[in-house]
C-alpha cells in the first residue's frame, strides 16, 4: 500500500528536543546533545523541523547568520525515511530562506565520509571551498571537514 506523505515546515520548540536528539542519536555516531539545539533555539538561530501529519518528524535543520551568509549548523533526515526525497526538500527550503532573508549563500560542514551528503550537496551547487582540519570526532580520534559553500552567483534555479 503506497503511504501518501504530507510534509511541512514548523519552527523547532524546547518541546522538541527530545524526539530530535532520539533521532540525532540513531543518525549520527557523534551526535548533537540537547544542550547544543536547546542553546541554538535560545540563540536565535533559525531552527526547523520537517514533519508529517502522520508520521511525526521526518528531519530537521539550524542555521545562522553571520554578517551575509547562512552557515547551516546541522541538517538530519530521520534514518527512516533517507532516500525519499526529504533532504532536497529541505535544501530548498534552506535555499529559499536563505534568498528570502538577502543572504548572498550558505556555508556547510560535511564530513568527507558522508559521501551521501557530499554528493547531495554537489548535486544542489554547492562547492568546495576548503577543508578545516581534524573538525569532528571519529573512531580513530578525528576526522576533517570538507567546507561547502552554495552562492546565488552562477546558479539560478533550485534542484
């Protein structure tokens, strides 16, 4: 039986967090802890999750502002439901808040062993611009960064 998915946009809550951080902790092996989202909520920063009438939180993404630019903090699909679609349809919606707010681009983290992520983002026009060094906590102590950035220059239209 095909499940029909209705999706939309809420501003993340304090109430939140506990089913984020489920996800965050299914997800990723170096997760967020609920003190990183709650300080980014208290922050300010743009904080949004991706949900479904009926299958409750499909993803979600935080973002901030520095001077012109947008520097996406963490971006996660539910493991359940990567490879439908949703992380571009959360890069549009960065995409169009970004546009919306005047910012000239977005800057973007990934580790270099996301090749899922990597290619994504490659696919939405965003370039590599640098890489920061021993960045992020692995298995074998730390692992580099691969520095991102999406600019309007050169790119006219959403994937």
């Amino acid at each position: 039986m095909l499940k029909i998915i209705q999706h939309y946009f809420s501003k993340m809550q304090i109430e939140d967090i506990d089913e984020i951080v489920a996800i965050e902790k299914i997800a990723y092996k170096f997760p967020w802890t609920s003190h990183n989202f709650i300080s980014s909520i208290e922050a300010g920063h743009s904080c949004i999750c991706l949900r479904d009438w009926n299958e409750g939180l499909l993803g979600y993404f935080l973002m901030m502002s520095v001077v012109d630019e947008a520097h996406l903090l963490n971006m996660c699909i539910n493991p359940s439901y990567q490879g439908c679609g949703f992380g571009s349809i959360m890069l549009n919606e960065i995409i169009r808040l970004v546009n919306e707010d005047g910012m000239k681009g977005v800057l973007l983290e990934v580790r270099p062993s996301n090749i899922r992520a990597f290619h994504i983002y490659k696919r939405f026009g965003f370039i590599e611009i640098g890489r920061r060094k021993n960045y992020y906590s692995s298995d074998n102590s730390r692992e580099d960064a691969i520095v991102m950035r999406f600019a309007w220059e050169g790119c006219c239209a959403l994937a």
